[in-house]
C-alpha cells in the first residue's frame, strides 16, 4: 500500500536538479532596461512632435507688435490678404475705429464663408468682425471708420422670396461692439441694390419690396432712395424727389449724386427738394461709371473710357474738370500722368482726387493714391493685392493723414490640422509602445 509519504518521495525524485540560472537576474533587469528605454524614447520623440505643432501654432498666432500708444489713426501703405483663421471679435473684442475693411475667406471646423475682416486704424490688427444677423458679404464703412452698416438677414411677415431674405439693415459700431438693428416692414423681404454713407451718420440705401415669394423677381412700385440718421435711430424716410430718381454715388458732407433724366444732380440731405445742382457728362466724354463730384459740386472727375490703351476702357486715363455755376456740361479734359487707373474714389482737396490705380500692366498689387488733377503728380497711400475686385473698403477721413507701416498680419495654422497632427501622434506612438514591448521579452 503506497502511503503519502511515498508519494511525496516519488515526486521529489522527480524534480530537475540544480539551481536558477546563473545570469536570470542580469537578464531581467536587462530586459526591464530595454523597454524603459524603448517607452522613454517613444514618449520623448511624440512629446517633440507635438511641442514643435504647438509651438509652430502659437508662434504663427501671434500677432505683429502693435503701433506705439497715441499713435494717431491713419491707414495701413499695405493691405496684406487676411488668415481665413484670424481670430474674430466675439473672441477678441471689437477693433476700435478701423483704416479698412475687407471680405475675405473665414475658415470653421465645418468649412468655408465669406465675411468681413477689420483693420485697426491705430494698431494696425487684423480680425474678423462678427457682426449677428449678416447674410450679405457687401458692407459699408463709415467714413470715420467707426460704424459697419450691412443689410440684414431674417424672417419676413409671409413667405420669404429667396433662402436668406433681406428684412432691414443693421449698423455695427467698431469700438463698442454694440449693434443696431433697423428692421423694414416686408412681407416677402426687401430688394436691396445698394448702400452707402453719406456721411458719418447718415446712410443712404437703394431697396424696394418682393412683390411674391418663392425665386420670382418682380418687385412693387415702393423701390425708392431711402435715408436713415444713426443719431436719432428714426424710421428711414425715402427722398421722394419729382426731377430725380435713386442716387448713383456718395460724395460727403450729407451730399450725394443722383440720377436725373439728363445725367445726374447733386443733392444736398439737409434740404432735398426737387432740383438737385445738375452735374451734365457729355457723351463724348464716355466716363466708365458714375462721376464723383466734390461736395461743392464744383468739379467732377472720372476715369475715361476711351480706347487709346489697347483697345481697353479699363484701366485707363482720368478725366477731370469744372461743371459750370449755371448748367450745362462739364469741362473735362485728361489728367496728366493718370494712366491705368481703375476707380476714382472721392475728391480729397480743391485739385485732389483719390483713386485706384495698377502701376504697371498685369500687377498683381494695385495701389491707392492721391493724384493732382492738374499737375498728375502722385502720392502713394497704400497697396493691396487686386483679388477679383474684391477690393478694400477704405475710411475715406483719414485718406488725408499719415500713413503706417503696416505688418504682416498672423496666420494661424488650420486648427483641424493641429489637432489632426497631435492625435495622430498620440495614436502613432501608442502603436509603436505596444509593437515594442511585444517585441521586447525576456
């Protein structure tokens, strides 16, 4: 009979004799070496990688020292196309009075849009300018560069004509961030054409009503010239003129050019009437777009549309001169030196003009300058990149004052991008941890 001591005995006899290995214990902390080094290099390479994209991020962030303190407002002598991820005022709060402003490319985690970008008249910064309610691009400076207006997107009293009906206007001050709202009575939204300051309080706009909703395109009888005051915030009230109809350009001072049944009139908004000073352009002087007049309506200027510049009637020479006390037309001839020129923008001294000019044939930078209309001597104020005539709005006020050097404006890296690059990282690494201590064993 086998007792439990003889089976213990057996299984003794069964052991393997000897002791451990001579070198386990080596062995082991060499294999724990191993994979401590194996885990720190990993770690420190994808700790690199994500401090150099953070830190690329930061540094292409952060935006150009601004100008020094109590330097007076004036405009950028350049205008640098804007980071579709430039900051925005909800993040950074509003600008302060703005040199110009521009519609540029804004980037968000779901895509694209356009909106309009500030710059700073004093520091010279870039932002987005997050104005609620704007379905429409096209805006309107003031001329102090202290108010945005912009038409307004909502919901009509019927059925709206279009995906983003048009309901009124809004104005955006640039130094408090406030917004005023003006909403337009209408059924099916508002036809809106056009506007503009006629001074730095006073807006006019160019609108009418949709007459049916859906995609139709037939408007009532209530299109109209309209008026709106900022300071008293009243109703808009709409020139109702008998000899004029919808104004065609501003010039200043409360004036504005209309159009008339033979060209165009001058109208001062402090007292309308009926019979603007009439601003008569011969036909033979074939100006490509409505003539600027000076707020005296003394003389008038535009670019020429003849064809001595191969065949072309833009960019091309200026035409300027007097318009006579009594009627008649105007005297005009062509200023010297005053080729390739695109756009005038406003009278700015008794022989002063402001205007769009290309320097040389095929720029691709166009520049603002004021240019004498008798001598064609030039002075520069700023350039910019002429993108598909996607030009910017200037403050016309400071047209006069000193200009700044202007930086580079930050551009930020596509946030999507940033993120994509660290979790990807952290993903890498983690799959390069586990790979190695599966690798490395005893």
């Amino acid at each position: 009979m086998t007792t439990l001591h003889d089976r213990l005995a057996e299984l003794a006899d069964d052991v393997p004799s000897g002791g451990p290995a001579p070198d386990l214990w080596d062995r082991g902390r060499r294999y724990r070496r191993a994979r401590l080094a194996g885990t720190v290099v990993i770690v420190a390479a994808a700790a690199v990688v994500v401090a150099l994209v953070a830190g690329i991020s930061w540094q292409r962030s952060v935006p150009p020292a601004p100008q020094p303190a109590g330097t007076p407002a004036g405009l950028p002598d350049r205008v640098y196309a804007p980071s579709r991820w430039l900051p925005g005022t909800d993040d950074e709060g509003p600008l302060g009075q703005l040199a110009a402003v521009v519609s540029a490319e804004r980037g968000s985690w779901t895509g694209t849009s356009y909106e309009l970008v500030g710059i700073s008249a004093t520091t010279g910064e870039y932002r987005f300018l997050d104005v609620p309610g704007s379905g429409e691009v096209e805006s309107a400076l003031a001329p102090d560069g202290r108010h945005i207006a912009y038409w307004l997107t909502g919901e009509p009293s019927g059925a709206p004509n279009g995906d983003a009906p048009i309901v009124g206007f809004a104005v955006y001050d640039t130094t408090t961030g406030d917004t005023v709202r003006q909403a337009i009575e209408t059924e099916h939204g508002l036809a809106v054409d056009d506007l503009a300051w006629a001074d730095d309080h006073r807006l006019v706009l160019d609108y009418g009503q949709w007459a049916e909703a859906g995609d139709g395109d037939g408007m009532s009888n209530r299109y109209g010239t309209w008026t709106w005051d900022l300071t008293t915030g009243a109703a808009p009230i709409r020139l109702d003129g008998e000899n004029y109809s919808s104004f065609a350009s501003v010039v200043g001072d409360g004036k504005v050019v209309v159009s008339m049944a033979k060209g165009y009139g001058l109208l001062d908004l402090d007292d309308p009437g009926d019979d603007p000073l009439p601003i008569r352009i011969r036909r033979s002087d074939n100006m490509t777009s409505t003539p600027v007049v000076d707020p005296r309506g003394q003389h008038v200027a535009g670019v020429w549309g003849g064809s001595d510049l191969d065949g072309q009637s833009v960019p091309n020479k200026v035409k300027a001169g007097s318009v006579p006390a009594g009627g008649g037309f105007a005297e005009l001839s062509l200023v010297p030196d005053s080729a390739r020129s695109l756009e005038v923008l406003q009278w700015t001294g008794p022989t002063e003009i402001a205007v769009i000019r290309a320097p040389e044939p095929d720029a691709e930078r166009v520049a603002l300058q004021r240019l004498d209309v008798e001598t064609g001597t030039s002075t520069a104020v700023t350039t910019y990149d002429w993108n598909d005539g996607n030009q910017p709005t200037f403050a016309t006020d400071l047209l006069g004052a000193p200009t700044f050097d202007a930086e580079e404006p930050p551009g930020p890296l596509d946030p999507r991008l940033v993120a994509g690059l660290i979790v990807g990282t952290v993903l890498v690494a983690a799959g390069l941890l586990l790979l190695w201590r599966r690798r490395v064993r005893p």
